[in-house]
C-alpha cells in the first residue's frame, strides 16, 4: 500500500482511499514566499466571494455599477485606488432597457465600456442556476476573457432554486446553503478573482449587529470572504441621500463608509462614518445664527466670560432672538467645542467659582487677560 494514502470508510460505509495528511511546520509557513492575493478595490474588494446585502430599492445596484465603471476604467472607487479590469456583470434583476438607462445616467467615460460584458433580464433563458451549470458557466466564461478578475451577481435569487436549496447534499438548511455558496466560493478561490454577489438583508437587525441581517442562515455570513451591508442612517441629513457601507472580511479591516448620493444616485461624497459625522456637524454649525453672533462679539469684545445665563443676555443684547433657555446654550456650546475651535478657531474654556460654572470665550491665537 502506498504509504502516502489510508482506506477510510465513508458515511455510507462505502470504503475509499484518501491522501494522508502532510502538514508543514509553523516555521517552514513562515519562511515560504507566499503572494498575497490581489485587491480589485484596496482596502474594500479583495479576490474572493464577497456578498453585499441591503434593504430593497436603498441603492446597491446603482452603487454597484459605479464600482463595475471604475474597475472597468481603473478609477478610484469610494476614494479608493482599483485593478482595472475586464468586468462581467450579471443583472438578472433589470431588463436591458432599464441597465441602458443607469448607463446612461452614471457613465462619464464610455471608453470603459468594452471592459465590462454584461447578461440581464432579458438574457435569463441562457443562465443557469447554482446546481444547474451556473458555475460551470462562469468558469467557461473566464477561461476565454482571462483579463476578467471581477464578476458582479444581481442578485443571488436570481441563480438560487428550490433545487440548490431544497435537494443539494444532505443535512439542515445551513449544511445546503453551504453546499450551495461553497460553489461560488470555490470557483473565485481557484481562479482568482473577485465574485460579488448582490442580496436583500431582513428587516431587523439582531442585536444591533448589521452583519446578522444578511438574509439566510450562518452559511451566509459564514462562508463569504467578504461581507458589505448597504443600509440607511436613521440620522441621515434631511435633503440629503445618505447611505452607510459597513465591510469586514477576512482580508479587509472592518469599517463604515458614508456616502452621499445625489439626486441621480451618483456618489457625490465617500468618508468614513467619523470623518462624515464631524463633515455634518460643520455644516449645521456653519448654518446656525448662533455661531454667526459669537463670531460677531467676539470681533468687538474680544472674550465673552460668564454663566450661560450670562452669555445668553449678552447675545439677546446684540440682537440674537432663537427662543433657547440658558441650559440650551450651556450643552450648544459644549457639544460643538471642537468644531468652534476647528471652523473659527473659537476656544470655549470653562471653570467652576463658588457654586457657579463659569465659560469663557475667545479666539484661540489670542492671550486676553482672565479673570481666573
């Protein structure tokens, strides 16, 4: 017998032969040249299965062609450097007419369009479905356009069947749901590229944790390399389309993305969620009568120096008239601390005398005489 393969009997007692295992040593992995697999969007999209969930009509197909056009174009997607590359997109969702349309509104660059190659709705007849030629089909399609390392799945709905959930292997629904995404999972592995798969989240999110709303069991979650949930900010600036995109993945750090949209959903704005927090803060102190009124007695005064009380009868005395109540303005000028000092290098000081706590205001490159 050879001495590298063992008789083992499987489940159904039928006997085989496998390989024995030839593990190498920690040290010997740590002095192996091992390439890390390419990133078709740094820091976002590396090479592997991904999923992107989100709630119905919240944005994710037009934000997902704007990623295949800057891919396709090797532009910066989300302020992030891409691999440009030939793209094949799967919209099973959107009849040609309708994938014409959001080309037409979100392309700026039509030189990329022979970079992508795309199947709709109105191609469904040819597609198969996981189970049933689907992946059989990609792996023929990139053995002839071996400059494609994206491929884009709108949606995974689209190529699931009442067979791939229902008859494929046996045990639960999550052994099934495995079965069925390790397919994908495998074929992106193997060939080395990035497989995008587009799918609905539910409508609660467990225990806060945005992730527990990618729809279907733990194999979901479970088995993709990378996880995107698209979702609506309940804070999000009225006026403005807002959308978060929070990633982690096993070879991308976990973050949350901003982005604002415009009134064609084209991405208009790309932070992380702190930088976009302190953007919007800026833009409602920018817009408040208050801030105007500080900046104008500070230009005479100097300092503004007092209870809130105080400071709110010396704003009423230069003619500020916002129905607001001393303790308004005490938590007012505390929460926006840093943005007055950041916008118009306002420094708010503040110390307790006796039993009162006292403020004082003034700007910052200047040394006026305290007080305290």
């Amino acid at each position: 017998m050879d001495n590298d393969r063992i008789i083992i009997r499987n489940k159904y007692g039928h006997s085989k032969s496998v390989q024995t295992l030839q593990p190498k040593t920690a040290k010997d992995l740590m002095e192996t040249e091992i390439v890390k697999p390419d990133e078709i969007v740094k820091g976002l999209l590396p090479v592997g299965a991904s999923i992107l969930a989100g709630e119905p009509k919240c944005g994710k197909s037009f934000i997902v062609m704007q990623m295949v056009l800057a891919v396709a174009s090797g532009m910066p997607f989300l302020g992030m450097e891409t691999q440009k590359c030939r793209v094949l997109y799967c919209d099973l969702e959107s009849p040609n007419w309708l994938h014409q349309q959001r080309l037409e509104l979100l392309c700026n660059d039509e030189s990329s369009l022979d970079n992508i190659d795309i199947i709709t709705q109105s191609d469904r007849d040819v597609i198969g479905t996981l189970g049933e030629g689907f992946e059989d089909q990609l792996l023929s399609y990139l053995e002839s356009h071996m400059d494609c390392k994206l491929i884009v799945i709108d949606t995974l709905g689209e190529i699931m069947t009442s067979k791939t959930v229902d008859e494929i292997g046996n045990g639960g629904q999550y052994a099934k749901e495995k079965e069925a995404y390790d397919r994908l999972i495998a074929l992106a592995r193997n060939r080395q590229v990035a497989i995008v798969v587009i799918d609905h989240t539910t409508k609660t999110v467990v225990d806060k944790d945005v992730f527990r709303s990618i729809r279907g069991t733990y194999a979901t979650s479970g088995s993709y390399d990378t996880l995107m949930v698209l979702s609506v900010p309940k804070q999000a600036d009225s006026g403005e389309r807002v959308r978060r995109l929070s990633v982690k993945g096993k070879a991308v750090a976990e973050q949350e993305i901003c982005i604002v949209l415009d009134e064609n959903w084209e991405i208009k704005e790309a932070s992380n969620s702190r930088q976009y927090e302190q953007s919007k803060k800026e833009r409602i102190y920018k817009s408040c009568d208050l801030s105007k009124y500080l900046k104008m007695i500070l230009d005479g005064e100097r300092q503004i120096q007092g209870s809130a009380s105080d400071i709110l009868e010396i704003l009423r005395g230069y003619g500020y008239m916002e129905d607001i109540t001393p303790d308004t303005l005490g938590k007012w000028l505390t929460s926006y601390k840093d943005v007055m000092m950041n916008v118009d290098n306002i420094l708010l000081t503040k110390k307790r005398i006796a039993s009162k706590r006292v403020m004082k205001l003034r700007y910052g490159n200047e040394e006026v005489k305290s007080q305290w």
